[in-house]
C-alpha cells in the first residue's frame, strides 16, 4: 500500500515551534509573572537587541510592520499634499501607508532582474517632483535595494529614504552593508510568516537619530509620554510584551533559520539550472549581498506559470503568487495619473512569478521532492517549447 505523500507547504510553523517550545513558554511566562503587557522592560530588551542585529543606534517597536511604516512617515512629518516615491511592485501597506496620510504614492518600476526599485526608474520618475519628501524603497522577498546608487539620489534631491525592510531581516547589501541600516528610517514586519515572526502582530522602526528615535516613541502612544502635554497627534501601536518576549527568543534562532533558507535557495539554484528548464531564478546583486530568502520566487514563461502551479498543486507542492498585480492597478489608486505602460517589469513580474517553498523547516527528503515535480512538469512541458495541450493556457 503506497502511503499518501504530505503536503510540501509554504511554511512550517508548527515545527520551528516545536523545536523552540520550551524556551517560547518559559518568556510567556516571565511576561505573565512580570505583570507588564504593554512595552516596558521586556520590549525595551528586545528593542534593544534588535538594533543591534540591524546595526542601528535606535529601535522603536509598535504594534505591526503596517504602523511601522505610518509612524516613520509621520516621524517625518509627512502629510496630505506631499508626494512619497515607491515601487509598483510590493505588498500593499507599503502605498498604503502613504495614502493613510493624505499623501500621494509616486510608483517607479522595478529592475526586472531583482524586484526591486530601479535606481535609473526612480531617478526619471522623481525629477521635477517639488513636492517630492520622501523615497520608500522595499527590500522584496529578502533582498536589499540598490541602497548605494538610492542614496546618492535622496542626497541630491534632499529628501529621506525610508527602507521597508518587513521582508528583509539580516540582508545584506551589495556593500555587505545590513537592511535597514542606511536610510533615516527603516521598518520591520514581525508578521507571524516573516523570518522573524511573532505569535500575532508586531512590527519595530529602526534609526540612528535619537530625535527621531524620541518623536517615534512619542508618536506610537497618540504624541505624548509621561503625562506631557499633546503638541502632536501620533496613534495607539504599542508593542505587545509578550510578542518582545516571543521575538527575543525567536532573534537568537535567526541566523540558524537564515542559513537554512539559504542553503534550500542554492540548491534549488543549482538544480534547476543544471536541468537546463525555462526558470529564471532569483539573481544576488553582488558577491558580498546577502539574500534572506524570505520568498524564493522564479520566473517562468507568462503561459507556463498557471499550469505548472497546477501540476504543483497536483502534486502537493504548496506555491503562491507576489503579487498579482501592480500597485497602480489597485482600484484604490485608480485616480492617480498612471498608465499601465509606465510599469512593464512590474506587469511582467505580475504575470511570471511563481514563489516556491524555502521555509528552514523544509526536510531534504521535500525540497527533493519539490525538484522532481519542477523538473517533470518543465520536461513533459517540453521546456521552452510547451506542449499543444499548455499552449493555449492563459498566464
Ligand atoms: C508584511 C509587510 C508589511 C506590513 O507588515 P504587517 O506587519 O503585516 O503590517 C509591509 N511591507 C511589506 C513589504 C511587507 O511584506
């Protein structure tokens, strides 16, 4: 009797929190016995372990990476009327959180080979834009921007960058330099499917300037700490103990988990090109870059992408799509003056992506079975060449 094979799923919660159960419960309780639920001494820990993890002088933490990035552009003084430039290609809070304010998102496309914002893009789509305060570029699916060339520009057009760095935690850019580390600002998501992921929501603001720093801290509690008069209006995103607790625990385990994505990444980049399929798989920018692997995501022909998801699913291979479509083609943001035409790699990228599973859970014995499955359907497709029956799939 053959055995039903177990689903090859995009994450494993469960087990890395088997693995770490014992040490997860004993925070828990040291935050029940310590009887503070709401910032205080264990979040003030972990804020301060977590700058250190993104070589930062400061960390704030708030209640998610979506209020992370609200309270960084508000730290910034952004309001209705201001312009803030992002990719068209991201999750949706990255826009979001620019609309959430009155303020306007301005998209730039995306280079096709990393996902992220193309600094030539960014350049021609920010000039001649005065009311223009700030640049939101995205670490995508665990790899650094092209932080060095998006400095320069900021530099010259005297605005700030605020990294969204939800996807990016422990990336390394082309200059080995940490995610997160270069901007004014930079905010982390500790969304539960993240790399480091809390038990509910979280999320933290990172920084070197302790103006700023004092501003966010004071904006995370409506303006105002300590019984001071409100000169400011801020929200209510505090930071839950027991998550800071969770999330201290989960930190030490990062690096582990890290390696483990890697390694699943390399050996996926290392099979899949000696099959000689039509797979591009995700680029490094340079030598010394780190990639986190948050999302491993391939590119295949727009026509192969829907049947091979299918033939994946079919053989329980758990796959999933970031993201499809563009932020300018959300409804939402229809009445900004966009055309479709501006975005060809993000629209491209909508259409090719296909994100496979890379969690460090995954067993040898899966991502084995994940290359099998990739390779079989790539050779009945007939590779670049796809059968008559795949052809007239739409993509
Ligand atoms: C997850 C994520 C966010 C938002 O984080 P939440 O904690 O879910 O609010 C923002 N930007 C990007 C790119 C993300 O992936």
């Amino acid at each position: 009797m053959t055995r039903e094979r177990s689903e090859t799923r995009r994450l494993d919660l469960g087990a890395q929190h088997a693995e770490i159960r014992a040490e997860i419960t004993q925070a828990i309780e040291r935050v029940i016995d310590g009887g503070c639920f709401l910032l205080g001494p264990e979040v003030e820990a972990f804020e301060r372990e977590f700058a250190a993890y993104c070589d930062r002088q400061f960390a704030v933490g708030c209640a998610s990476g979506s209020d992370a990035l609200l309270l960084a552009l508000l730290a910034l003084g952004i309001a209705p009327g201001d312009e803030v430039l992002c990719p068209a290609y991201s999750f949706f809070a990255t826009a979001g959180s620019i609309a959430r304010l009155g303020a306007k998102p301005v998209f730039a496309d995306i280079d096709p080979a990393t996902f992220n914002l193309d600094p030539d893009q960014t350049r021609r789509v920010a000039a001649d834009r005065p009311r223009l305060r700030a640049i939101l570029p995205v670490h995508l699916f665990g790899q650094v921007a092209d932080m060095e060339a998006l400095t320069d520009l900021a530099e010259e057009l005297g605005v700030p960058i605020v990294e969204d760095a939800a996807q990016s935690i422990g990336a390394d850019d082309a200059q080995g330099r940490r995610a997160g580390s270069r901007g004014s600002l930079a905010c982390f998501s500790f969304y539960p499917s993240k790399n480091l992921g809390a038990l509910g929501d979280a999320g933290m603001v990172v920084t070197d300037d302790a103006e700023l720093a004092e501003k966010l801290r004071r904006l995370r509690v409506h303006g105002a700490t300590r019984g001071e008069p409100h000169r400011e209006v801020g929200i209510g995103s505090r930071l839950d103990a027991v998550q800071a607790a969770v999330l201290r625990v989960k930190l030490r385990h990062l690096e582990r988990w890290t390696k483990s994505r890697r390694e699943h990444a390399a050996l996926y980049d290392r099979r899949f090109s000696a099959a000689g399929i039509p797979l591009r798989t995700p680029r490094p920018t340079a030598p010394c870059a780190r990639h986190v692997y948050h999302q491993y995501v391939a590119r295949v022909p727009a026509e192969l992408r829907d049947p091979l998801r299918t033939h994946l699913d079919e053989h329980k291979v758990e796959t999933a799509v970031y993201y499809s479509r563009g932020l300018h083609e959300e409804p939402c943001f229809a009445q900004l003056d966009h055309r479709s035409r501006d975005f060809p790699h993000t629209e491209a990228a909508t259409r090719e992506c296909v994100a496979l599973p890379v969690h460090a859970e995954l067993e040898p014995a899966q991502i084995e079975h994940v290359i099998d499955s990739v390779t079989a359907f790539f050779s009945s497709a007939g590779g670049a060449d796809p059968a008559p029956g795949r052809s007239s799939a739409e993509g």
